[in-house]
C-alpha cells in the first residue's frame, strides 16, 4: 500500500454522482487519502446531460472515462453495455492500482465495476447495502454488491441488520446514514430568483418535481404506470407548474421518454430537463410544493426539505420512508387523488430517517481506518441472524 491510501470511487450517473460528491470532496481533502474517479453510464452521453461535464465544473479530475455505448435499452444492449463497463473498468484498476474501489447504490454497470475489483482483487467498500426497492431489478443487484463488498456504508440501522442477516460480519458493516444529505448541510442552495435564472424561466404560483424511472421487474418496464401518472398530471390545474426530470438509463427508458416528449410538446405549464444538476435539482426541490414519481429522491432527501413525496408504484417498495411519503398505486385516480393531499400536506415537522448531513466524514474515518488489503480480502461469513 502507498504512504496515502488511495480510494477509486465509480460513478455511473447523475443520481449517484449528487450522493458521492461530499465523500469524493472530502476524500480529497483527506492528507492520508487519494482520490482516484472513474466515470462511466450516462456520465458520458449527450442525451442524459453529459454529466461529466459537471463533475470537472465541480473541480474533480477524471482519472478514467469507461463509455457504455447506451444506443439502445433492451437487455441485450444493456448486458453488452455492462461487458464494455467490465473490461473498461478492468483497464482502468490496471492503471490506476487503487488500494479500496469505493461504490453506491445498486446501477448495472456498478455491478460490472465490481466484478472488476473482485478479479483484481481491490477490496470493496459499498455504500446503501441492505436497503430494499422489491419493484426493480436494482434489489438484486444491490444484495449482488453486498456479498462483493469488504466494507458496508448502510444508510441507517435496518439496512445493517439485512447486511448480517446476508453473513457480513459486524465490524464490517457501519451505519452512515445517506451521504446525500451531506449536500443538504453543506452546499447553499439557490435563491428563488437566482433559480428562476439558472431554470430559463419563472416558478409558477404552484409547482411540482417529477421524476419517473422504468420500472424494470414489470413486462412494459413502467409504461402503463408512467401514462397513468401523465392522465393524474392532465387533471391538475395549469396553474400547477410541472418540472419533469428525464428517466434514466434503465431498460424501458426509451419508451418513457417518447410518451413524456409527446404529451409535454407545446404545453405552457410542463418544463422537461435532461439533468438538472444537483444543485439546481435540490434548489428547485426546496422550493416546489411536492416531489412526484418513483424516484428515491423523494425518499431521500425531499423530506429534510419538509416537502411531500408521492411514490408511485412498486420501484421503491420496501424502501425506509418518512411520514411525508405517500404511497399510491400507479392508477390514474390514485394518482391525482395522492397529487391533491400533498399539495395541502403540512410536512414542517416531519424527520428524516436517513440521517443528520455527516456521513461523508463517517465514510473517510472508516475508509482510513480500514484494515489492509489481505486483512479486507480474507471475509469470514458469520452464520449468526443478527
């Protein structure tokens, strides 16, 4: 191992971009620690924003860009994409000779970046292991990660009785709390106007963020539950402004998009963005008066904002929720009536499960601390349900 520990941190989007980005700052910071970032996923692609550009903006050095070649979104595609995801994150552990790959969450090419490290034999620190979403194949491939990984960063304590009931041993396994929320605690958010400005446009006298992911363990990957919610959002008068969100790179997303550029074309109170960014993302979510969807923002960090969240459907089934939450299913009378309560739901005194803004600092104890690399590799499985 070299004087500083060097921690090679994998981002596949927007959405986990937006949770590493305090951990990544203050890995940097770290005088014991280096930095080292792979890019890849959507990162890397016109259509979903090119969000890498964002990251350099943020003052991060890329050290590796692994292109997926998303042309389309049927499984093949997807499965040729994670091999490409393989074999560049392979090159890239070969150059950059990390000491801990550090991952989030439960994206298909984070399990191909994992697969990678096990061969290689880098240790693995994960962080979000144990939490439940039973309506997408992410559930999988987050439990997947879990069993790869050395070192578990879970976002509260239910999600670390999973990681042991699943044979991780105890001193492997650190309860953080969200790392996006250290966002939340640590970057000054925009000003109404100064939104307005960043947004191209005005608020409106109401407004709503929504984000709509496919919903991958179902046949028409979401579709039906995607034009149940825009027939919800019809209902809603125009004074209402929408501020949609483009899905992400999931299979099914494709579909989503044609029937959101259709409904929405010529429409005065709908604004589509391919990526709003973080900071304009969770500015405009502090100012709007309820989060719809089935993205786990809602779930996250919507109610350290005290803003509702309507889940819609079964993608984020099972995940921890706070009060402010409200589950519907993804029919279009639900879906409004959910709509309607929320806009008058008072959410002020409502706590977020998720933790207090200070998981960064606890993920760069935890990474400095950590045992050496044979000490990591050797696991142990405890048969013991904790």
């Amino acid at each position: 191992m070299s004087a500083r520990r060097r921690i090679c941190v994998i981002t596949g989007g927007r959405a986990d971009y937006g949770l590493l980005q305090w951990v990544m700052h203050d890995i940097r910071a770290a005088g014991d620690l280096e930095l080292q970032l792979i890019a890849t996923g959507s990162h890397l692609e016109a259509r979903f924003g090119m969000t890498a550009d964002q990251i350099e903006a943020d003052g991060f050095r890329i050290d590796a860009r692994v292109p997926l070649g998303l042309e389309a979104d049927d499984p093949g595609d997807i499965v040729r994409a994670m091999a490409r995801c393989l074999t560049g994150v392979s090159d890239a552990l070969e150059a950059l000779k990390p000491d801990i790959m550090l991952i989030l969450g439960d994206r298909y090419e984070i399990l191909a970046a994992a697969q990678a490290a096990l061969i290689h034999g880098v240790p693995i620190a994960h962080i979000a292991g144990g939490d439940t979403t039973e309506g997408a194949f992410d559930e999988s491939i987050r439990h997947a990660l879990t069993q790869l990984a050395h070192i578990h960063l879970t976002t509260h304590e239910t999600s670390a009785r999973r990681v042991r009931q699943m044979g991780a041993t105890a001193d492997r396994v650190h309860v953080v709390g969200s790392p996006g929320l250290d966002q939340l605690r640590r970057q000054p958010l925009l000003s109404r106007a100064a939104l307005e400005a960043a947004l191209g446009g005005p608020l409106g006298e109401r407004n709503i963020l929504v984000t709509f992911h496919p919903v991958t363990l179902t046949a028409d990957r979401g579709q039906a539950d995607f034009k149940a919610l825009l027939a919800a959002l019809d209902a809603l008068p125009t004074d209402v402004v929408k501020w949609i969100t483009r899905p992400n790179a999931d299979p099914g997303h494709r579909a989503i998009e044609a029937e959101l550029d259709h409904w929405s074309r010529g429409r005065a109170d709908v604004r589509v963005f391919a990526s709003l960014g973080q900071l304009r993302y969770l500015s405009l979510m502090a100012q709007v008066d309820a989060v719809v969807g089935n993205s786990s923002s809602g779930l996250y960090e919507a109610p350290s904002f005290g803003v509702p969240t309507v889940d819609i459907g079964d993608r984020q089934k099972g995940r921890l929720s706070a009060a402010s939450v409200i589950h519907c299913v993804a029919r279009t009378g639900a879906i409004r009536q959910a709509v309607e309560r929320a806009l008058t739901l008072d959410c002020s005194s409502v706590v977020n499960p998720y933790g207090d803004g200070l998981s960064a600092p606890r993920i760069v104890q935890i990474l400095r601390h950590a045992p050496p690399r044979a000490t990591l590799l050797a696991r142990s499985f405890d048969e013991r349900v904790a």
